[in-house]
C-alpha cells in the first residue's frame, strides 16, 4: 500500500515536472507585444513545438509583482529614466533603450522646408499643444521633468494612456506629442523627428524569477528575447528615423 502511495506520489511530481519545463507565462505592454514577442515567440515555436505558452496584457508597473507572485515566468517591462532596483526574488535583464521622438503633422512649420533628417530640440516646441500620456504615469512625470528642464511648461490639451491615440491625435492637427520609437505607427498625416542629444527615453526589460531550474523555457526565451531587441536595434541604427513611416 505505502509503495503504491508512494508510486503515485512519484508520477504525479514526475507529471508536474514535465509540465513545469514546458510553461511559459508572458506579460508584457502593447508595444513590446507587437514587435519583440512575435519573433522570439515563432523561433521559440520551432524549437519547442510542445511548449505550453500564455500571453498576457500587464502594465509595467505590475509585471514585477506579477513574477514574484507566480503568476508569470517573464515579464517585459518599461521604466522610464528611473532607477529599478529589483527584490532578491526576481532578476532583471536589460532588452533595449527606446528613445522618444517628436511626432509632429506632416505640415508642421519645423517640418516644411527643413532636412528630413534634422533633429528638433524640445524648447522649440515650447508654444505647441501637446498630446501627452495622462498625469500619474511614468512616462508623463519623465514628460514633465524634460519640458521643465528645457524650459517650458507644457500646454497639455489632450491626455491619453495609449501612444496610438496620441499619434491619431497628431494626425489630426491639434497638436504634437512625445512617442517612444517602438511604438511609431506611421499614421497619415504625421512626420516624427529625433531630439537633439540624447532625449528621454524608456528601458525595456526582461523581469523573471531569480530561479528558473523549474522552467528551463524562461532561459531560452530571454535568449531569443535579446536577439529580437538586437535586431531592432540593428534596424534603428541603419533607417534614419524620418524614413520609418511605420513600425520597424
């Protein structure tokens, strides 16, 4: 009887094992969604056609919490010019800088008349209506601080949570915005231009537990993971930012 129990005990962990090195639970925002999983998500695919993968939508600020809770294997997340110290229950892995660019409508003064390739800086844009991120996100506090230290207070006629919107906004001529490169949408109507130097930008990153020996997947999908953001990377470096009329 005692070894039957024992038996049993045996395959049941065997079975949860077996479950365990084929899981894989992803979170992560939009834009990383659309651009680093697909690719890493298709190679892992290939590799591991038996691996039993989920996706999930979390916000940044959430993923952290999401790993140490068990609730995720990986989280990608963005931080913005913040310092992220992480808990000892979870390792942290830089993916890519996202620089923010000025996405402005197509028949912008600083647009007609100048090189495709010229990077603005933001105090010219002090007197501009802005489409920005809503008050209380990080990205909207990094926002602030920028204009401040450039010199402005910027006038903030629409607030949005999605970067899509505010490029839809720009579109339509009431005003411009600060977009990370990542999330460029080439919409109709629309130009987008660099800073000068180097401007705010957000830092991906690949947020997992501190022990992965149970879910040997994570391992290989943060690799593939650093090859996508490679990739973008590569591809940032050789289009000029005025040539990416949609995501790259």
């Amino acid at each position: 009887m005692v070894e039957e129990e024992t038996d049993k005990a045996a395959a049941g962990l065997s079975a949860l094992l077996g479950h365990l090195s084929r899981r894989l639970r992803i979170g992560t925002f939009q834009a990383a969604a659309l651009h680093l999983l697909p690719p890493a998500l298709t190679a892992l695919r290939h590799r591991h056609p038996d691996a039993d993968v989920t996706v999930v939508d979390v916000v940044s600020g959430r993923g952290e919490d999401e790993v140490i809770a068990g609730r995720l294997d990986v989280a990608v997340i963005a931080t913005w010019g913040t310092p992220f110290t992480p808990p000892p229950q979870v390792s942290v892995h830089p993916l890519l800088v996202d620089p923010m660019v000025v996405v402005l409508p197509d028949d912008h003064p600083l647009v007609s008349g100048r090189s495709p390739g010229a990077a603005l800086r933001l105090e010219q844009l002090r007197d501009e209506s802005w489409v920005a991120i809503r008050a209380g996100h990080p990205a909207r506090d990094q926002f602030d601080r920028v204009a401040t230290a450039a010199g402005f207070r910027p006038q903030v006629r629409f607030q949005t949570e999605s970067y899509d919107v505010a490029q839809a906004l720009v579109g339509t001529g009431v005003g411009v915005a600060l977009v990370s490169r990542l999330a460029l949408t080439g919409v109709p109507g629309t130009v987008h231009r660099a800073l000068v130097q180097q401007g705010p930008h957000r830092r991906l990153h690949a947020v997992v537990p501190a022990d992965t020996s149970l879910t040997p997947l994570v391992d290989v999908f943060l690799g593939l993971l650093r090859d996508v953001a490679e990739d973008i990377i590569t591809t940032w470096n050789e289009a000029p930012l005025d040539s990416a009329r949609s995501r790259p």
